[in-house]
C-alpha cells in the first residue's frame, strides 16, 4: 500500500531536519517500520503496510512536532539576545 502525506505546513528547514543528512533520518524510520519513505518538496509517499504507515506516520508527525517547536525556541533565544 502506498500513501501520499502532505506536508505543506512545513518549511524546508523542518523538512530537511525531519530527513537528516543524506536522508539517514528516513533510513532509520524506513529500516525501523519497514517501509519506504521518499520526500519530495512537500510531499513524503510512504509505501508498506496501512499498520506500518500508521505508525511511521505517528512519529513523523512527533518528530515534527519537535522540530517546530525547537526552532521556535531558537529564534526567540536569538531574538532575546539582540
């Protein structure tokens, strides 16, 4: 089964962190959950079972979760420095 997950609100700075250098963020998902992730732009096809998809998407998601509100805390820790 192949799924197609939008990811538009999402800038490329969250979406290349939520990748990693090379992509080897998704390797780890892809080898964890086994399945295949590609990322293009704002789109992610997730392509293996529906349970697995679920599940990879569950922390996709956290993962992002993370990233927005790391960046956020960053920019205001710059913000309160100048």
């Amino acid at each position: 089964m192949k799924e197609i997950v939008k990811l538009e609100a999402y800038n490329i700075e969250q979406l290349v962190n939520l990748s990693g250098v090379k992509d080897e963020n998704l390797e780890v998902l892809e080898d964890h959950f086994q399945v295949e992730i590609s990322l293009r732009g704002d789109e992610m096809s997730i392509v293996g079972s529906q349970q697995q998809i679920e599940k990879t998407k569950k922390v996709i998601y956290s993962l992002l979760k993370l990233i927005v509100s790391v960046t956020q805390l960053t920019s205001f820790s710059e913000s309160e420095m100048q």
